[in-house]
C-alpha cells in the first residue's frame, strides 16, 4: 500500500505542470526585405500568450530554397539575446540537422504575454532572371502545434516600381488570407491560421530593382509570359478541380451509403457460408462443476480463450506440475523495507521424488525451464520469470507456439472456414480503397462507408468457427466454467478442490470469482487439499492469490517489444521556407 500511495504522489506530482501549461499565438508579422545584391531579410515576430511557466521557444527552418542562412539573431523588445549554447535566460542557439535549421532561445515567462523578433539573412532565396525575379517563398509553414491568430507579412522590394509590373499569387492554404500589392511590397493578410495550413506567396517583380553591379543571373530560363501562362492554367485546373470537386460531393453520400450496404451484406454472405454455428442442442448449458474430460488446462484454456495462449495458461500448467508432483510451491517470511511492505514471499522448489511420467513438450519446457531458473537462484515468484534481454519473451513465444501445436492436432477449428475469412478481408480491402477514393474525392461523407468496411474486415475474426466436435467441447467447457463461478463446498468434490482451482485458473476466472471459490472451501489451518502450496501459519493468502500474484509476475514478464533503430538555391517554381516551432 505504501509503494502505491507513493507512486500515485510522484505521478500526480509529474503531471500537474503538463496540465496546468498552454500557451497560445494571437500574432505573427513577418517582413521580407530584398536587398539590392538579391539577398533577403527576414524578421518575424512572434507573440506568445503563456499559461504556466515556460522557459525556452524554437523555431525550425526547412533547408530548402537558399543557399545559406547568416546574421542570425533574437531580440525582445530592445534587448538582444546572446548567442551561446548555456540555456541561460536570454540566451539562443543554433543547431542544424540534414534537413533543418533550428534556432532556440531561452526566458523566463510566467502567465503573462512575450513577443520575440527572429531576424536573419538569406542567400539565393531570389531566382534572378534576365528580366523578371521570382521570390516564392511559405513564411509560416503547415504541421505546427498551435493556431495562429492573425498575421500580415510583407515583402518589401529595393525599389518602388509600377505597380503593372508586378505579379502575385496567393499560395496560402489558409482560406482567410489576401495578398495586396502596392509600388514597393506584397502584402499578405491572415486571420485564423490553423496547424495543419501555411501561409505563402509567389511574387515576381522587374529585375531592374537590383543594383546591377551586384547582382548576377541565376536562372536564364525565367520567363514572365511562361508563369503568366503557367498560372493560368493552373488556375483553369483548380476550377477543374472544384467543379469535380462539386460532383463528387453530391454523389458521395449515395455511394457511401451504397459501399456500406455492400460491405455488410458481403459480410453477412460469407458468415452465413463460412461461419454459422454448428447446433449444439444434444448439449446441456446447465451450469456444472463436473469436470468434462482430461484436457490439460493449457490446451482447453485457448480454445475458452478465442485461440490465444496467454500467461494464466502458463500458471495454470505450472500449478498442475506441482500438483502432480515435479514442484513445491511455500510461502516463506522476507524482509520488509520501505518499498516493499509485504512481509512474505513465494518460494518454488524441485521436488524431491519427481514423477516417472512421460510429459508431453510443451510441459516438458515448463519443467526444464523452471528447473533452470530454481538451480540458478531465481527460486522466488518474483524472480522465475526474469532474465536478461528477452530470453523469457523468447521461450514464452515457443511454448505458446507448441501449445498451438497440440491444440490444431484436436481439430476444434474449421480450417474452411478460413476462406471466408481471407474472402472478407479481401473484399474488403477493395471496399476501403474505394472508399479512401470517395473521401480524397468527394469529401467526409465517404467516412460512412470507409468506416463501415474497417468495421467488417476486423470483424472478420468472427467467421473463423469451431467443427462440431469442437463447438461441443467449448459448450461444455463453457457450461463447467459457469459452474465454477457459483461452486462452493456443497457442490464441489472437496478432494479434486486444487484441480478444479487449476482449471478455474487456466480459464480466466476473475480474481474475485477464484477468492470466492477458494475462500468458500479452503481451511488455512488444513492444507489436505493443497499439499503443493504450503502457506505460513497465519497466512493471509490463499491458493488465489498465489495464483493472482504469479499470473501477473507472468504477463509481465513475457512480453517484449521491439522497436526500429544543406539547402539549395532557389528554383523557379518552388516554395523555399516553411517555419514552424514550439515552446515549453
């Protein structure tokens, strides 16, 4: 109780900052300044509204449409941080990755509101051509963790110019957005921009406003009537598309509809084929506690547990094992401490007259590995199961693969009816194609159909059915199953009480169903029905917690995971930019 209580406190102590911190950007402007050598500058300011404490803002910068970034700098108000990896308040750096560069400054901010100006200076961020330029730039890029509020960015040329002789396009995704042009800038306006939207524009302007002597061609081929032209029909295909658009959408909720008729009805076809019940009338669903054959607990309890072999079966075998003599199970006094607070321990030893009995494999493994763990030392519950790196995963993994084994051998499963379950699957998958084509195209009314068909196909688990020999071997498994819930010293045969606790285990019995089987016939103070679970006098377990304890020690145990182990120039036609960022 005392480890929990203080685990609880760390937890609750962990997380409360993460719910109490936000922060939110009412606002950011941005001004792009072109030089007169084809350099630009950039100064963005960014406002943040903080809820909580935060320490530290980045602002990450694709590598693509320049050839280099310099004269980094971040400022508030009018102090300058100072560029110096120390993480102290005030203070910013610069970190690269192959395809980013991230600038990251560092405060002190408490619910209150900051702006932060970032400014640096790119190169070869202008395509020059022979008589038009083209800056095409994203200056707040898609993918960020926060909304934005409001923006104006503006593009301010060297020079003033006739307003005639300038072109703009609005690439923005963000559908609040304007772009205004006057004799010496682009200006584009926002409101709302949401996370997954950008804000950018294509802007092409004389290249007489570049000083000549500073500045030379870098794409020859930019020609002013070919992007005239190439907007034009970008613009003739965008109307295209919402036309297209437009038909999709009306059609979309009757073929969805359709897909989703079509989806259940292919279901319902192949079940009915495939996977209806075999009848079981000549079999009594009557609750019993009569124990309906000698099927080891570890082979009936996956086929009472939808064909899985799980840590329980586990238990449950290794408590027939010491049942039957290979193992003693006793409980023994440990030591208490601080983080510990129970004031015993299970002890599993070899026994010393074991059976002369051929044991099948997978029984077999269990021995052999718990022979091992014992004459090693790990002879404590809370040891058996561990090992170093995924030893015990790995020959879990093969002991439920023998299990499977013995259990395919008793043809409980249809094998046929497999077919429909692929047949499902497959039909579909085309179904969910097809309904990932309505929604790209028609809009979220395909969702209907896509969802009804990812609905089928994990449903296809359901065809998989039993043969009748197997249907009536789980009815009756089932019907003994009930009874064991409701079973006490009046029903039960008191001298088989241990194996019906072991099938009651390998069938996934609550811990509270096997405490109300145990509790209702155990006498602590007379082991006669346990001999192979020696508890200490006084003890306040009993066989179900032993087993309760052991079967989480298992699953726990047995489960592994695996996991997987510059920029260039600007290209006629191509967005550079696409900052994003955070803070914490």
């Amino acid at each position: 109780m005392k480890r929990i209580l203080l685990t609880l406190f760390f937890f609750l102590l962990a997380i409360s900052p993460v719910f109490a911190q936000d922060y939110s950007m009412p606002e950011v402007n941005i001004r792009a300044t072109i030089q007169e050598d084809g350099t630009v500058q950039i100064e963005e300011s960014r406002t943040y509204n903080y809820n909580g404490s935060f320490s530290w803002a980045d602002y990450r910068l694709p590598k693509q449409g320049f050839t280099e970034v310099r004269n980094i700098r971040v400022s508030e108000a009018d102090t300058d941080y100072i560029n110096e990896n120390s993480e102290e308040p005030g203070t910013f750096s610069v970190s690269e990755s192959d395809e980013i560069i991230e600038i990251k400054w560092h405060y002190s901010a408490e619910n209150e509101e900051r702006t932060f100006t970032l400014s640096y200076e790119l190169a070869n961020a202008v395509s020059i051509g022979p008589e038009y330029s083209e800056f095409f730039w994203t200056f707040v890029g898609e993918g960020r963790s926060k909304v934005i509020g409001s923006s104006e960015i503006t593009v301010q040329l060297p020079n003033q110019i006739n307003t005639d002789s300038l072109y703009s396009w609005n690439y923005s995704s963000a559908p609040d957005s304007e772009v205004i042009k006057s004799e010496s800038a682009f200006t584009l306006t926002s409101g709302r921009v949401n996370r997954n939207q950008n804000l950018a524009i294509r802007a092409l302007f004389p290249t007489s406003v570049f000083q000549e002597n500073l500045t030379e061609i870098s794409d020859p081929n930019l020609d002013l009537n070919e992007i005239i032209q190439e907007e034009a029909e970008y613009d003739a295909m965008l109307q295209e598309q919402a036309k297209r658009d437009e038909f999709f959408a009306e059609i979309s909720m009757p073929i969805s509809i359709l897909l989703s008729v079509l989806s259940l009805g292919i279901f319902y076809f192949l079940y009915q084929k495939y996977g209806k019940r075999h009848s079981t009338n000549t079999i009594s669903n009557r609750e019993t506690v009569v124990i309906p054959d000698k099927t080891p607990p570890a082979v009936i309890g996956r086929l009472m547990s939808s064909r899985h072999s799980t840590s329980q079966h586990l238990v449950a075998t290794l408590f027939d094992l010491a049942r039957r003599g290979w193992f003693n199970i006793e409980e023994k006094e440990k030591e208490s401490s601080f983080w510990s607070s129970g004031k015993s321990e299970f002890v599993i030893s070899l026994s010393n007259e074991q059976p002369d009995e051929h044991l099948p494999k997978w029984e077999k493994m269990i021995v052999d590995f718990t022979t091992e763990q014992v004459r090693s030392g790990k002879n404590t519950f809370d040891k058996l199961f561990q090992s170093s790196g995924s030893n015990v995963a790995k020959w879990f993994s093969l002991w439920k693969k023998e299990v499977k084994n013995v259990f395919d051998e008793k043809e409980w499963i249809d094998q046929k009816s497999y077919t429909g379950v692929w047949a499902n699957v497959a039909a579909q998958f085309v179904i969910d194609a097809a309904a990932i084509v309505l929604f790209i195209m028609g809009g979220p009314a395909a969702f209907i159909a896509l969802f009804t068909s990812f609905i089928f196909m994990f449903a296809s688990a359901a065809i998989i059915r039993r043969t009748k020999n197997g249907e009536e071997t789980f009815q009756r498994w089932k019907a003994y199953r009930d009874g064991l819930k409701n079973a006490d010293e009046r029903t039960l045969r008191m001298e088989i009480l241990d194996l019906h606790f072991i099938y009651a285990t390998a069938l996934h019995l609550s811990k509270k169903e096997l405490n109300t089987l145990i509790e209702s016939s155990y006498d602590s103070n007379n082991s006669r029905h346990f001999p192979w679970i020696v508890l200490m006098s006084g003890s306040s377990h009993t066989p179900a917690t032993v087993a309760s304890s052991i079967s989480t020690l298992a699953a726990t145990s047995s489960a592994s995971f695996t996991g997987t182990t510059g920029g260039s120039g600007a290209s006629t036609g191509s967005a550079g930019g696409g900052a994003t960022g955070g803070a914490g």
